[in-house]
C-alpha cells in the first residue's frame, strides 16, 4: 500500500472570532497547494482515494489536486494517529491513499510509521511524505517527502 500524509498550505492565523475549522488558505498557502498538487497529481496513480479533513484549508489545499476528495471528519483538527490510519485501511488498502491534514498528528502517523511509536515529529506546511508498505510483514518504507517550495514551476 501507498499512503501519502499532505499537510494543509499555509492558512490564515487563528482569530479569536474564528472557529479553527473555519480558517482559509492565505494567498501563499494557494499558491503552495496549487504547486504540490500538480506535483502529486504527476506522481499518484490514476486510481486513488483522498481523504481530507473537514477543516476549510485542508479542502483548499486538497483542491490544488485537482480530483475528486472525500472528507471525512475522524481527520478534523486534533485527530488521533490511530484514527489516521484507521480512515485509510492501513496496510490493508489495494488503492493509494492520501490523507490531507493536519498537524501534529500527521507527524506523529509518520513517526509512527518509521519509528513505531508517536513521536512528535514536524512536517512542513505543504509537504507530502510518501509510505509505501508491499506486505504486512515488510519493513514500511520512505518513498519520498516532497515540499512545495522545492517543486519546479
């Protein structure tokens, strides 16, 4: 299974009028999720699942794909790892996933994922890190991490 974690783009400070879920892309984060989506979108296969949460800059971002997304609450600001890899049917999955949220949990799925345990581990607003795990019993291995501002105009 392939199982790619995007973090949002940057978005907007929090403001105390503001629920959190509400907060939008600021025009660099548009930009940032414009880039790395047409990035992915060259990598990913033709047939995969996407998952994002409900929160406003996580389907901002989702969107620089360019394909269909589902979002799925139990990715919500706050998540648990566990609820992470649970949404994308980790390890069992034939499709890949990609999952678009948020952090510190995304970290922690990574560490996770290479450390076996949650480890709170930071991931670059924008940046995708690719996991790739054949079978079970496989070690999980890192494909690639990739940053907005390192993909090619």
């Amino acid at each position: 299974m392939d199982l790619i974690l995007w973090r949002h783009a940057e978005a907007e400070p929090g403001d105390e009028g503001l629920p959190d879920i509400e907060r939008a892309l600021t025009p660099k984060g548009q930009k940032q999720a414009k880039r790395m989506g047409q990035w992915l979108d060259s990598q990913l296969p033709e047939s995969c699942r996407i998952l994002v949460s409900p929160a406003v800059r996580t389907v901002q971002t989702a969107e620089g794909l360019g394909r269909k997304y589902k979002t799925v609450p139990a990715l919500a600001p706050g998540a648990e790892a566990a609820a992470i890899l649970k949404a994308a049917n980790w390890p069992a999955s034939k499709e890949t996933v990609v999952i678009v949220g948020h952090q510190p949990t995304l970290g922690q799925v990574a560490a996770l994922l290479l450390a076996g345990e949650e480890l709170d581990w930071e991931m670059k607003k924008a940046g995708a890190w690719w996991f790739v795990q054949r079978e079970p019993e496989e070690p999980v291995t890192l494909k690639a991490v990739m940053s907005a501002d390192l993909v090619v105009k």
